[in-house]
C-alpha cells in the first residue's frame, strides 16, 4: 500500500507585515513548484587529493525559488497592482509567505520572498492566467 497524498487542497498563503503577522490564501493558485532547496558547493581539490578525484566543500544553503501558475483576477486583492503579488513586485516589497501541504500533520513551510515574476498570458482561446516566481530570502523554517 502506498503512502502517496494527494497534493490536492495545497494552499499558498502571503503574510500582512503587522505583529502578529496574518497570513491570506493567494487566490486562484494552480500549480505549485518548489521551494527548490540547494547546497551550494565549492572545489577543494588540492594536488595531494585522492587519486586525483575532484574534492568539493559545501558552503552556503539556497532557498531558491518558488514557481506558482494561477487564474489571474487583475483587480483581486492577492494580485492586483494596488494591493497583491504585482504591487510587491513592482515595490520590490520582502513578504512572508506560507506554503501549506494537505497531509494530516499540515506540514507548513514559511518564507520571505520577493516576487521577481508575473507574467500574464491572454489566449484567445482560454482563460486569463499567470506564472508568478518567488525567490526565497533567508532562511525558510521547514515544518
């Protein structure tokens, strides 16, 4: 038997900045990738290293990104220009966010993030979507 879960009901929340902090569902959110946590390494091979196999360190821990495809609703409050995911962009604004899995221990992780993309896409034949890009600042609390 398998212990696969539906990755269904996931939800992307984006804190308000007050103390305590609020955290709002991002309407609309389809797909969800990442964060895409890295180790960043570097070479440490020396002349005396074994057999003359490259040798590697880790130095620093990268949050990397967040992708997010979404219906995208111009005048919504978590995505207009006057108030959501464009305004933090264009304010170049750091906000938490919260990513929320559906699984019995509601495993949540937290991050601080700009968004460095929202692109729209209008088909002729479709609905009005966006792919939006978070980049993780700091260090994420995985939980």
């Amino acid at each position: 038997m398998t212990l696969a879960i539906s990755s269904f009901g996931t939800l992307l929340k984006i804190g308000d900045g007050a103390t305590p902090e609020a955290y709002v569902t991002i309407a609309e959110v389809g797909n969800i990738t990442g964060p895409a946590l890295s180790l960043d390494t570097d070479d440490a091979t020396s002349h005396d290293s074994v057999d003359g196999w490259t040798e590697a360190v880790g130095t620093l821990l990268n949050g990397g990104e967040v992708g997010m495809d979404l219906n995208f609703i111009p005048a919504g409050a978590t995505h207009s220009y006057a108030t959501g995911l464009i305004h933090d962009m264009v304010g170049r604004t750091l906000r938490n966010f919260r990513l929320v899995f559906p699984n019995v221990a509601a495993t949540t992780w937290t991050f601080a993030a700009f968004v460095t993309k929202f692109a729209p896409k209008a088909p002729v034949k479709g609905s009005l979507t966006a792919a939006v890009t978070l980049k993780i600042s700091g260090k994420p609390t995985l939980m």
